[in-house]
C-alpha cells in the first residue's frame, strides 16, 4: 500500500495523542483509545491491518495477565476469594447464558455461534474498572474483588469460548467434556503457573543483569501461558499464577535499580498492547460493516444495544442477588461476613467493563470453519463485541467517577493506615540498626550520628502522624519535612542545570550524563512527599 509507513506513523502519533487527552480529561485511557480507534477505522486512507486470529490471542493475552497479576496483592485476593469466585465463575457463565439466548431468539444466531457470542463478552477489563476506583479512592475491597474478578475470570470465559468455538468448526459439542476441562484445566494451570514461577525464580536468583532480568520478565507471562496450552490446560490460570507469586516475591529477586527499569518497561508495554488492540478493532470496522451489510443500520444499532444492556442488566442482578441472598440463608456466613452496604455493591454491580479481552477473543475467532467454509457470522459477532465495549466501557466508565460521588462512597483509608505504620517500623529498623553498627570499628562516629539524627528524626515524624489527630507535634514535623523537601528540591534542581552545562558545552558526553543523571532521578525519587 502507498504511504504505508507514514499511516502507521500517524496511527501511533494517534494513540499517544488520545492518551495524552485521556490524561488531561483525568479518564482511563481505554475509554479515549476505543472512541478514537473508532474514529481511525474510517479515516480516509488508513490501510487494512490484520493480525491472523490464532495469534491475537497468544500475542496480547498472556503479557496482559500476568502483568495485571504481578501488581496485584496476594492477602487481599485470598481474603475475598468467595466474592471473587462468584463473580468470575458464576457470573462469566451466566452472561454467557443470557446473552447466547438474546442472540439465538432475537438476533436469529445459531445456538453454537451464540455460545460464541456470550463467552467472548462475559470476561470484564483488566485495566479500566481498577484504574478507576483506585483513582476515586473507594474501600480497598472493592477493588481487590473487582481486580480479582478481572484476572480470574478469563479463565472461565476462555475455556466456554474454545467450547463454543469448537463446536462451530466441527460442528459438535460434548457437555460432559466441557464441563470435565473446565474442572481440571483449571487447577492444572494454577500448577504449571506455579512450577514455571519456581524455575524463574531460581534463575532469576544466579541473575545479576537488569536487561537480562527485564527480558525474563517479559517472557514469563508467555512461558506459562504456552506451556500450560500445550499441556490442554488453563493457559490464563498458569500466567495468573505465575504473576501473583513472581509479585509477592518481586523484592527479594529485583535490585532497587532494575525493579525501577522493570516497571516502567511494563507499564509502557500494557499501555502499548492494549492501544494496539483497540486500533487493530477500529480499522476492521469498515470492513465487518461491509460484511454485515445486508442487514439494517437501525437493526445492528438496536441488537448492539440489546446485548450491551444485557450484559450490564444480567451483572447487576447477579451481584445484588448472590451478595444478599446466601446471607439470607446462612446465619454463619452472616456472621463471617456481614451484610456489605448497599451503596459499595452498587458500585462493584456497575464496574463490568469489557475491554482488552474481550477484543483479543473475538478477532481470534477462525475465519473458516471445517471444510473450508467461513466462520458463520463472524463479522456480526466482530460488530456486536464492540457495541458491548462501546457500551460499557464508555457509558460505565464515564459514568462510574459521578455514581461514587453521588453515593459517597469514600476509602476506607487502610492503605494509609498501613503504609503509614511500615514507615514507621522500617524507620525503627533503621535506627536499631545504626546504633548497632556504630560499635564498629569501621563506622566513623560522625557517620553514624548524622545516621541516627536523619532516621531518628523520620521516627518521630511518623510517630506523631501515627497518633492523635491533635498532637501538638504533628504539623510542626510535616511542616520541617515539607521545608527540608524543598530544600532537597532546590539543590537536586541546580545540580541538574550544572549536568546539562557540562554536556552542552562538550566537557562530557551523553551517556555520562544519563548516568548521572539517573542518580539524581532516584535521589529525588526517594523524598517522601
């Protein structure tokens, strides 16, 4: 195609523009990224780009998973693994459900492409409904149910979809044989993710080498997810399982200098698979619209319409029904686990966006079945995919920031709590420590006291912030600390402006510079705000 290199070249220039405006506007990129890849698919002279459906899945699944799951917390996802469970088990097949019946009884599909429909868009988002509510600074387990949702319930998702999908190519369907993989891919998986997390772990141990490191890191994810696939077992549950505990033990396998590197290689890498993912959807619109094109423009709207409403409709029933009713009926869960208030379910019913995973599903869906004949209605269930997106991540997302407002919901302030006493026990540590080596002959008395008058004085900062509201100490520390930051800024600040005199005028090259300068960065990256 003419100009090829140049369209791709606006086409990325796109996505960083409509990440900026997400910034700005202060929304989950995601939601821009889906109205702008949109937008893109009809831009006069935008090229058609198509990956082959066997690799969407393989190429953008895994990394997202096992990210997602590296940063998750382990504690708060055992916790509430009840209400995890239901969502991301029971609710995925009841979606499934619900929306296969709309599509067979109202849109007209085949019972077996119907399947395929529910399962492709009952697995919610990875990265927009948590992005939110950590913003908004709702009850921590809101998002740990919500987040634990997300990661897990692909599983479910994924292995109804390959059912369905079979049973279109081939033509058949076994129940039992569903329901038998669904039982033991599951915690095969769980068991491949673990081992694989092991023998990473261990070469990551004899491994002093941050690219190397950063290198293995990128392609754990795919290491469990494909060994997990070849085996017959849940490639999602193995990247999951891999993430949560190369997460909880990230401290102990990463030096401070690479953990830095390594997460903002993965943050970037998340970005980038999911703008591509919605710009791969929106240059095929035109194209499944001209698949679709003997039916009415006001039908699509209107069956769109139907299945985004079915999938929002069907979550809020099930989330109000399976929090209030099995309380209802045993006293000893009751007691276990009160009754949430009404308002923190609402917001947990409300938070079922569709997004990465969902489009990964349905672009890998076959282009033939057997025999060689095209995928029935593939470009329809393309379509129908998007309004889902469409409706829920654009109209719940923007919607969600003025719902918590408007219900006042407000964090329950745990993460503060809790932060606040590790300060506080990790300064205590430090100045335990300095008075123990200064019995050391190697320890210069001076060190050791200007040691102990920092981190005693961080002591006694957290101290005072840990206890009463109105202790006397309190703001004048925060304003000394606040002071003494400043302060900090101002000299880092000219130490800056000499470094970059030193390259502009030749008496030092690049890359001496960024060495530096990367000292400089973590320094100022180390005061505590």
């Amino acid at each position: 195609m003419e100009h090829f290199e140049l369209v791709i070249l606006l086409l990325l220039v796109a996505v960083a523009g409509l990440a900026l405006a997400a910034r700005a506007a202060r929304i989950p990129y995601p939601i821009f990224l889906v109205m702008g890849g949109l937008g893109l698919g009809f831009v006069p002279g935008v090229p058609d780009i198509e990956l082959p459906p066997e690799l969407v899945l393989l190429i953008f699944l895994p990394p997202l998973l096992y990210a997602a799951a590296f940063f998750s917390s382990l504690r708060d996802l055992r916790a509430n693994v009840r209400p995890i469970s239901l969502l991301a088990i029971g609710l995925v097949v009841a979606t499934a459900l619900t929306v296969a019946a709309v599509g067979h009884w109202v849109i007209g599909l085949p019972w077996n492409v119907a399947f395929v429909l529910g399962a492709v868009v009952s697995p919610t988002d990875v990265v927009a409904p948590a992005t939110i509510l950590r913003r908004l600074g709702v009850p921590r387990r809101i998002i740990t149910i919500v987040e634990g949702e997300n990661l897990t319930n692909d599983w479910t998702a994924l292995v109804f979809y390959r059912f369905a999908v079979a049973a279109v190519v081939q033509g058949s369907f076994s129940l039992w044989q569903a329901g038998l993989g669904f039982l033991l891919t599951g915690p095969g998986g769980f068991l491949v993710g673990l081992a694989v997390a092991w023998v990473i772990a261990q070469v990551r141990r004899r491994v002093d080498d941050a690219m190397v490191e950063i290198t293995i890191s990128l392609f754990t994810g795919y290491a469990a997810y494909l060994l997990a696939e070849e085996l017959g077992l849940s490639g999602v549950i193995a990247a999951v399982t891999a993430g949560v505990y190369l997460g909880w033990r990230s401290s102990e396998l990463y030096a401070p200098a690479t953990r830095i590197e390594a997460y903002g290689v993965w943050e970037v890498l998340q970005f980038l698979l999911n703008a591509v993912l919605f710009v791969l959807v929106g240059l095929q619109l035109p194209q499944v619209l001209d698949g679709i094109s003997g039916e009415p423009t006001a039908t699509l709207v209107f069956w769109g319409a139907l299945v985004g409403a079915v999938v929002i409709l069907t979550r809020l029933l099930w989330v109000f029904v399976l929090t209030y009713l099995p309380r209802l009926v045993s006293r000893r869960l009751l007691g276990r686990d009160p009754y949430p208030g009404w308002r923190n379910t609402a917001i947990v019913a409300w938070s079922g966006m569709r997004g990465a995973v969902s489009l990964a599903a349905a672009l890998a869906i076959p282009l033939t079945v057997q025999g060689g004949a095209p995928f029935p209605q593939r470009d329809l269930l393309i379509f129908l995919t998007f309004c889902v997106i469409l409706a829920t991540l654009v109209l719940q997302g923007l919607s969600l920031p003025p719902l918590i407002r408007t219900l006042g919901v407000r964090g329950d302030g745990l993460d503060e709590r809790e932060e606040l006493k590790a300060r506080l026990r990790v300064a205590e540590a430090a100045v335990a420590r300095v008075d123990e080596l200064a019995e050391e002959e190697w320890v210069r008395e001076d060190t050791a006291e200007r040691m102990r008058g920092l981190y005693g004085y961080r002591r006694r900062r957290f101290a005072a912030r840990a206890g009463a509201a109105e202790s006397e100490d309190e703001e004048d520390y925060e304003d000394r600390s606040t002071a003494f930051q400043r302060f900090q800024h101002e000299v880092l600040a000219a130490q800056r402006t000499e470094l970059l005199r030193l390259r502009n005028e030749g008496f030092i090259n690049d890359e001496v510079m960024r060495r530096v300068e990367r000292d400089l960065d973590l320094e100022e990256a180390r005061l505590e705000v």
